[in-house]
C-alpha cells in the first residue's frame, strides 16, 4: 500500500484542530465537500506551523491527498500534525484527518496529505525557520 493509502488504527503526529461536519458543508449527495477536509487541515497545518516557526507562515504546496473515506454530517473531523522536515525558510507537515462518525465509536482515517509552509516576516517575505530552543 502507498503511505497516502495506509490504514493505521491510531493518528500520527498531535490532535490539533476538532471541528463537526455540519449541514451545509455538503456537496449534493450529502457527503462532506472535500475542500472543507482540506481547508480544517490547512488551518491545522498553519497551526502547528505558526508554533514550529515562532510567527506568520504560508501554504505553498500540498503534496499526495488522497481522500480515503467519506465525512458524513455529524461526524466529528480530528486532525493531527507532525513535523516531517525543516528546511531554511520552509517546513514539510504530514497531515492527517479523522473522523469519528456520528453516534457510532468509530475512527477513521480519511485523507492524509505533506503541506509545505514558509515561514514569512511581516512583509511577507521568506524568513529563515528558527533552531528549535534547547532544553
């Protein structure tokens, strides 16, 4: 199985944004659009990004998305981050969204996907990512 198709039984990486599927983020045949899966995991991207690089970043590239499962209405959509590289100006995050699906115990893995941020000052210009604290 390719890594965008793999189906682990826990998440990988940190829980950080958890949102519901609501009614009107359906496409016609009642599913979940798949841009609003895309956007909570830009949002959490951006999130563990902003942490990592101490200030603004920017997506600039989405890498390998492949929508495994549909998000049904009421399901809950957990998405986890981890860092997988650091470059000068930018960073790699893996990526992936669950849903636990309304009214049942089920989890599962629906997408997966490597955003690339950049790290910008306030002028929106490339910045250098800076050397994690030592501890």
């Amino acid at each position: 199985m390719t890594k965008a198709h793999r189906h682990e039984d826990e998440p990988r990486g940190t829980l950080t944004v958890r949102t519901i599927a609501m009614p009107g983020d359906t496409n016609a045949n009642g599913d979940i659009f798949g841009g609003w899966v895309m956007s909570r995991m830009d949002q959490a991207g951006g999130i563990a990004g902003v942490d990592r690089a101490q200030g603004r970043v920017v997506t600039v590239a989405v890498d390998a998305m492949t929508f495994i499962h549909p998000v049904k209405v009421g399901d809950v959509l957990s998405v986890y981050t981890e860092i997988e590289s650091i470059g000068r100006t930018s960073m790699k995050i893996h990526v992936e969204a669950w849903a636990k699906r309304f009214r049942t115990s089920m989890h599962e893995k629906v997408t997966d996907a490597t955003f690339t941020f950049v790290a910008i000052d306030e002028e929106g210009r490339p910045r250098p990512v800076p050397k994690p604290a030592e501890d």
